[in-house]
C-alpha cells in the first residue's frame, strides 16, 4: 500500500463490485472447493516446479467478499487467524508468527515496492503468497476475497471501527514512518481482530505502526470522507489508459504529495484507488509499512489487482506483456539508512547482514534510469521464491492459477 494516495477510484469500483456481485451470484455456488480441488491445486502450484510447464490443474476463483456463504466467511477468518499460530520464516525484530512475516516483509521491502512500475505486480505475488499459506498450511479452501464494502460486521465481518481513546501512538515515532496522526483513532474491540487485554489469544500486531517494532491492538479509523476516491469514475478513468504506466498512476498515484514533510497530517494527501482504499479504513491499513498487519490489507490488494486484471483482458495481446515505470520511486534518495550509500543501495552492492532490506526487488545490473522490465525479478524474503514479473502477467497460468469472478 502506499500511505496516503488513492485519489480516485470510488465511483467505478462500486459499479465493477455490483457486476462482479450478479456475476457471482450466478455463477458461483462452489466457492469453497472439494477435497479433491483442493489435492489438485497444491500439487499443480509447487513454486518450485518447473514455470515452463504453465498450465494450472484448477484455477481458484476470487469474489466480493458479500457473496461469500456466512461459513465460507468464518473458514477465511479462521484461516487468516491460524497463521498467527504458524511458525515465523522470517527473523524481523518483534516477528512471532508467519502472520506477522507478511507484515514484517513488507514494512522492510516498502520503500522499494511502492511508486514504482512493479508495484502492482509485487503486490499481486505477495496476495497470492498469503492465499497460498491460507491454503496449504491452514487448510482453507477457498480463495482471497475481493473487498469492496461492507466488510465491518463484528460476527461475519471483520470487525469494526477503532474506539477512540484506546491508542496512543509511540511518542518515538517520527516522520520517517508516515504516520497519518488522525487516522489511528483506537483499537478495535470487536469481531474476530478485536482486542481483549484479559485474553492472551487477543489479536494484535507485532510490527508497525510504521516502521517502529511495537505489540499493539489493530488500529482503526473509518473516514468515509476518502470514499469519494473510490468512486466508479475513479476505476473507469483508471481502465481508459492506453499504456500501463498510466493505468498504474491512475491506481496508484504519485508520491508528490505525500512526502514525509507532509505526511503527519491529513491536510495534503492526493488520493487514488489504492490510497484512499487505505485511508477509509485508516490506522494500521493507512500506514505505507506496517498496512498488511490489518487482514483486510489482502481483501484491497485483490481488488486493485482485480482491477489491472480487468485491464488487461480488455487487450490480452498488448497487455499481457506490457510493462514499464521506474525501478526507483522519487523517494530514493532518503531510502538508504544504516549508513548505506544510495549508489551501493541500486547496484544490489548490500551489506551481508542488510540483505533483507530494501530487497522488494532483484537490483542486480540496475540503475537510477532503469526501466521496470517483464524480467525484473521480485522479492519476498523469506516468503518465497524471487520471481520475474513475466511469470505472473497472466493471473491464469502457474503460477498464479486464479480468477476473478
Ligand atoms: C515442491 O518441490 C520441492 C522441490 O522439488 C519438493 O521438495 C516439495 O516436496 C514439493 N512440494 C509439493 C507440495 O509437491
Ligand atoms: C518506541 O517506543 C515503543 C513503546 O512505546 C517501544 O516498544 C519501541 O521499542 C520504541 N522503538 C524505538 C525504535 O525506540
Ligand atoms: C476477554 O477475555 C476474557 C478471558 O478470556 C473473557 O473471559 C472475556 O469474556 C473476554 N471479553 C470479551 C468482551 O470478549
Ligand atoms: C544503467 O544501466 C543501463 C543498462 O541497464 C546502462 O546502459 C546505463 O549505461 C547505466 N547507466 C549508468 C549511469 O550507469
Ligand atoms: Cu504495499
């Protein structure tokens, strides 16, 4: 995610999401698969079996969150919450489970992954890697949900808003974290991520806010305000453009305007799709880091993959195929830390014991003016292999295997 972006995607997403809910409606009567699905699907996406090979046996089908059965509903959440009892991969500070691997990759991978041509394809590996350990180690048959709205029911949702009064945040915090102060209202007290301080199974998050290391509630605060961004004008201007690096600036945004200088208020942000589906939840989700220690983080990363996906069947030949944008956001310059110098940070020339930072891509041969190419490689840590953009331009071949409907 990116902090505070998103300006325009409200309107279209809300027309695509009716559509999407009558098609499922209709069509989808075995969200949840078979066993026998189920045995296909693992043995059919092995990462490390041969990528030639691109057929899928069984393509996982994607919907709106709404037109999951209230059973299929509760066996996500539960597949979500059983993470956090499987054993971590990674070795992150405040890391205790494979649940906060996710976030703990991210927080350390963002500022490379965000404002750049490949964002959308990260983001679309990293969705299906969290689908995929739901799957094989969660026993969770069915696939990430889109979310659109509602989403908030305390017994078949996720939960509500943040109470206010229940969060302070850190005092060390500081700018480099692009904390939005007024969107962290309080934790949540309801639903399956809700807190209960006399309860040591409570969820709560172990990375973030921002790029702090800190045990906390999930943080919330609903601002319908930003919902005018997710208009359906705002998904259809983002499926008009001709070329991929406008469709990911429509999506996305630039970071013009959220620099840190500015970042500490809401007074200033640019919103787009992907922005402002992180700021109408706010909090946790809002933060540019530490955003997937919220569950829904995986349910907005669908639907904007939902959506370049719906733009580029629009023109499979050309868009199968189509990438471009920079390898490195404007925010460059301030990226490398721990006395790194920039030059040694783009030329992949990292430290040994700093290898896992900044590491969202494969920077081998790369350089300031690099273009995002279909053979950029992508990281993920500990999480899973790195793999080149080509191999997940098409959502319907291994190693992605899946479909929105
Ligand atoms: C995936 O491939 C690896 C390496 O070939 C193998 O060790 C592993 O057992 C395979 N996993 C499955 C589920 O087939
Ligand atoms: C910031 O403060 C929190 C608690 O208030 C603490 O857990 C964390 O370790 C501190 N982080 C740093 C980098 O000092
Ligand atoms: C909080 O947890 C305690 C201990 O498990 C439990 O007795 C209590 O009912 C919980 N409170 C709520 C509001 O769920
Ligand atoms: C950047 O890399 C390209 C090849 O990827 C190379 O042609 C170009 O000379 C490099 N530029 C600099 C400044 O090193
Ligand atoms: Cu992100």
């Amino acid at each position: 995610m990116t902090p505070p972006l998103l300006p325009s995607l409200a309107g279209p997403l809300i027309r695509l999401l009716l559509l999407s809910v009558i098609i499922s409606r209709s069509t989808c009567r075995h969200a949840l698969d078979s066993d026998a699905d189920l045995d296909a699907e693992l043995n059919g996406k092995n990462a490390s079996q041969d990528i030639s090979s691109r057929q899928c046996s069984h393509l996982l089908k994607r919907q709106e969150w709404r037109t999951l059965s209230d059973e299929h509903k509760s066996e996500y959440i539960r597949a979500v919450k059983c993470t956090r009892k499987l054993p971590k991969l990674s070795s992150y500070a405040g890391v205790q489970s494979r649940f906060d691997d996710f976030q703990a990759v991210h927080i350390h991978t963002a500022d490379s992954i965000h404002y750049t041509g490949h964002f959308l394809p990260w983001h679309r590996r990293f969705v299906t890697l969290f689908e995929q350990t739901l799957r094989r180690d969660c026993d969770y048959r069915g696939a990430i949900p889109i979310r659109t709205s509602p989403v908030f029911d305390p017994v078949t949702g996720f939960g509500g808003d943040g109470v206010k009064g229940t969060y302070t945040l850190p005092d060390n915090v500081t700018e480099e974290s692009q904390i939005i102060r007024s969107t962290f209202v309080g934790c949540v007290m309801d639903g399956p991520f809700g807190y209960n301080a006399s309860d040591p199974e409570s969820f709560v998050v172990h990375g973030g806010p921002g790029k702090l290391v800190t045990t906390h509630c999930l943080v919330r605060g609903i601002n319908d305000g930003f919902k005018q961004f997710l208009s359906a004008d705002v998904v259809q201007n983002a499926l008009r453009q001709q070329t991929y690096e406008e469709f990911r600036l429509a999506l996305e945004g630039n970071d013009q305007h959220h620099r840190r200088e500015e970042s500490m208020d809401d007074s200033d942000l640019e919103l787009s799709e992907h922005a402002s589906g992180h700021l109408v939840v706010g909090g946790e989700l809002g933060n540019l880091y530490s955003s997937p220690g919220e569950p829904l983080f995986f349910l907005h990363h669908a639907n904007l993959d939902r959506i370049w996906w719906n733009w580029q069947i629009m023109d499979p030949d050309q868009r199968l195929a189509d990438m471009s944008g920079n390898v490195l956001s404007d925010d460059v310059e301030d990226a490398p830390e721990d006395g790194l110098e920039w030059e040694d940070w783009i030329s992949g020339q990292l430290p040994e014991d700093h290898d896992d930072q900044y590491n969202g891509i494969d920077f081998g041969g790369l350089n300031a003016s690099s273009t995002v190419t279909l053979d950029l490689g992508l990281r993920f840590g500990p999480l899973g292999e790195t793999i080149h953009i080509r191999d997940i331009m098409d959502i319907t071949q291994f190693p992605s295997c899946y479909i929105y409907i």
